[in-house]
C-alpha cells in the first residue's frame, strides 16, 4: 500500500489534471439517482476531489478523504472543502452515510484486505445506505505501473460477499475507460446496498 500511497504523492499534480475534467456523469447521476436529496455521502479516496465537488454542486453534504497527503491538499483546493488524509482501514464510524462513493479508489487494496474493509463500510453506512465501487475487468493482482491493483471480475466480487454478507449487488455492469488513452481498459462497476 504505501508504494501505491508513494506514487500518488509523487504524481498528484498530474493526477489530478488528468482526472478533474473526465465526464462521470452518467455513472454519477446512476448513484445519485437512489439517494435522498441532501444526503450525506463519504468520497471514500476522492483523488482529485472531482466527484466531491459535483455531489456538492447537486446538494448533498460530502466528507471526503484520501490515503494520498499530496491529493488531499489538490482535491481541498478544487472540490472547495477540507480533504480528511486517512487510509480506508482507519474508517471506524457508524450509521453516519447514507452512501459511500468509492470510485477507483478500493481497487488498491489487496484481495484478502477489502473485506475487513468493505465491513467497515457497511458499518459506517446507514440502513439500506449504498455503496458505488469500481475496478479493473480482470483477474489480475498485483503491482502495475508503480501501484498494487486488485482487479475484479463478477465472479470474483460474488466470493466476497459469500463473507462479507452485510450487502447485496443492487446492480453491475462493465464499461470500457472514459479517459481516451486508456479507451480499451475495461470496469467493473457495482452498487452495493446494505443490507
């Protein structure tokens, strides 16, 4: 993790411009679209602090946070709000959201540690809160480019939640990259709700 932690800080300013200005919106108004009005959703490992600034924008109340010092410090300064620094393990609160976004964020976590971590987000969630994830299309894990990926398949994310058994898939379905040089990459998105 903190080689992936390392490369964040040391990329942050190119992250960011990188991500600021990708269009989410359809995925975004998907989440959006079964929550109440002036919810309260954790950007959990908001990265530029994008998707926070627009949950803002359509008004929810956002906590966001970030394992990476550096993008917390970039996501502050354009999302508006201060950014927390936390690693996702530290997330210990309870019935306080009524969603957690964590876009690409997750995926960084090794298979055996997102579901101690998944059971903290459901912890933290409100009944029926719900969750947005995405990964990788694919089986692999390990280091790529500098940081540790947990890629996913739907297969694959079913064994999970034989274990962590707090939620139900609401809905997945795979999409190819937004971003037009990693245009053949394909996701894995799922919408989790607790159950």
């Amino acid at each position: 993790m903190q080689k992936t932690l390392n490369y964040y800080n040391a990329n942050a300013k190119t992250f960011t411009q990188n991500t600021m200005n990708v269009d989410f919106k359809s995925t975004q108004e998907r989440f959006l679209k079964r929550i109440p009005r002036a919810s309260n959703i954790l950007d959990f490992g908001c990265g530029s602090g994008r998707d926070t600034k627009y949950f803002l924008s359509q008004g929810h109340n956002v906590t966001a946070t970030d394992g990476s010092e550096e993008l917390c410090k970039f996501a502050s300064e354009y999302a508006g709000i201060p950014v927390k620094h936390m690693l996702f393990q530290d997330l210990d609160e309870k019935d306080t959201y009524d969603a957690i976004w964590a876009c690409s964020s997750i995926l960084h976590l090794p298979y055996q540690d997102l579901k101690p971590v998944l059971k903290k987000m459901a912890q933290a969630l409100k009944e029926n809160g719900i969750v947005y994830t995405s990964f990788k299309y694919g089986i692999f894990e390990g280091e790529r480019n500098g940081r540790y990926f947990t890629d996913m398949t739907e297969n694959k994310f079913e064994t999970i939640l034989k274990e962590v058994q707090e939620f139900y898939i609401e809905e997945q379905w795979v999409t190819f990259d937004v971003r037009p040089e990693h245009a053949e990459e394909k996701w894995l998105n799922l919408i989790l709700r607790k159950i």
